[in-house]
C-alpha cells in the first residue's frame, strides 16, 4: 500500500487547507492578517480561480511612506493598519469582510484584534466579539516604553480622526 503524499504546505505548517476551503466558499472578501517578528501584513483579498487577487495590502513600511511616523511590531501600528485597509474597503464597496488569520491564533487584544478594531473603526462590517477588542489605551499607545513612540502614536491618531 502506498503512503498518500501530503501537500508541502500543509506539512510545513504554513496552510489550513480546510480553513481555506470554507473562507473561499463564502465568495466574501477576506482580511487577511499575518504578523510577524519585525511587523505584520494586512491585506484584502478576493478569490479568483486563476489565483487571489489581493486588492490592498498594508504593512508598517506602507504606512511610513504614507506620511505615518509610527513604525514597529505594536497593537497601535495594527489597529493603524486596520483602519487603512478598512477605509479603503469602505470607499470601494466593500462593507462586509472576513477575517483570515491563517495558522495565527487570534488573542484576546493582541495585533489581530487591534486590526479588527481599526477596520471596524473605518466603517466596515466584520464579524466579531466586542470582548476579544484592545481597550483604548493600548492602541493609543500608553503601553509602550518609548516615549517617542507614544507621541507618534497620538499623532497619528489625531491625523487619523481630523480625516473621518
């Protein structure tokens, strides 16, 4: 008997093929949000059979080049994130998404949630647990050590609240 060969995806651990399944079924956009060591990515995502077709992708760097100076790997930086990509969801169209996390276990206010947060806070529909939510004050950026990083932080936030 032959051992069946098993996807090199699934055995590096990288893709949950039957998460994925159920996610493309709904035909619904997915916020697809992957953190890392160094920052994160968050991205809008629409299947397409011939492969997905990301629609806007966000990432620390993006947002340094937009005229943001907050950069790092914090929940403030997510919920940042968060809101661009909720914005520009908004202003496409797109009220209701999905959210992919991947193989990352969503925390109770952790960066995921602080991404939910920022979209939500833009307009668009995701559904969620109020519970799971970062309260105000982390994604302010009260606690972070930096003193430089929670004046960036609270600039930003005004920015962000004199466009909306």
């Amino acid at each position: 008997m032959r051992t069946p060969t098993v996807l090199k995806r699934k055995r590096l651990g990288i893709t949950d093929y039957r998460k994925r399944y159920k996610l493309v079924k709904s035909e619904i956009p997915r916020l697809v949000v992957r953190p890392s060591g160094k920052g994160g990515t968050v991205q809008l995502v629409r299947f397409d059979p011939e492969g997905d077709r990301v629609l806007k992708t966000v990432t620390p760097s993006t947002l340094v080049k937009g005229g943001m100076e907050v950069k790092g790997n914090n929940t403030s930086v997510f919920y940042l994130m968060g809101y661009s990509v909720g914005k520009f969801a908004v202003s496409n169209g797109m009220e209701e998404v999905i959210l992919d996390t991947g193989r990352h276990v969503l925390s109770k206010g952790g960066r995921i949630s602080a991404v939910i947060k920022g979209f939500v806070d833009a307009g668009g529909n995701l559904p969620h647990d109020e519970s799971i939510l970062p309260d105000d004050s982390r994604i302010q950026g009260k606690h972070l050590k930096s003193k430089k990083a929670k004046d960036a932080v609270k600039e930003e936030m005004k920015k962000l609240e004199g466009k909306a």
